[in-house]
C-alpha cells in the first residue's frame, strides 16, 4: 500500500513527469502519482477515488476558467487538500487561490 496517495493535475506532460520526478524522490518508492491532464479527467480520477492525500492543480488547465477547478474541488471534495501550481506568481493570484481553499501555492518557477 502507497504511503500517500497523491494527483497531479496539469496540462503540460513535462511539468507532470517533473513533478512526478521530485515527488517519487523526496517521498520515496512508496508514493503513488496519477496524472489528470483536463479538468475532465481530474473529476473521473476523484470519481474512482474520493480521498486522495493530495491535489496538486494547475490553475489553467481544458476545462477550467479562472479558479473553476479549484472551486469545483473544494465544494465536492472539501477532505482533500489541493496545492495550487501555476506560471501565474503575481501575489493577488496567490491570494484568491487562497481564499478559494487552497491548502498552498507553487510557482511553476
């Protein structure tokens, strides 16, 4: 059984294995990593699974506008804390990622 259990959703496939890369190296063989490139596939992923360790959520990804894809997760999954990953670092979209739940923000820097 994994140690944690975590989802990486983002759009970009060299960012997913990057992460994947780093997670599996500072959490170590135990770690579990699903990938969901689309908004779509993040809902089928928590539909299989409802209670992930952790999210890991690109803010822009198909299917998401604006913070959809966070507010989407923290109404219908409020147990799972969600990361925020993205190329936007400008302080006011730190904030609102925030204030729509999340748990952290990552800069894609």
């Amino acid at each position: 059984m994994a140690v944690y259990e975590i989802l990486i959703a983002d759009d970009h496939p060299l960012f997913r294995s990057a992460l994947q890369q780093a997670l599996t190296q500072g959490l170590g063989p135990g770690v579990r990593l699903v990938e969901a490139a689309s908004i779509a596939e993040l809902e089928s992923r928590l539909a299989e699974k409802p209670d992930w360790d952790l999210v890991l959520l690109d803010l822009n990804m198909p299917g998401a506008y604006g913070f959809s894809g966070l507010v989407l997760l923290r109404g219908q999954y409020p147990q799972i804390p969600v990361v925020m990953i993205s190329a936007q670092e400008e302080s006011a979209i730190v904030l609102r990622s925030k204030e729509f739940g999340a748990s952290g923000f990552i800069p894609k820097s």
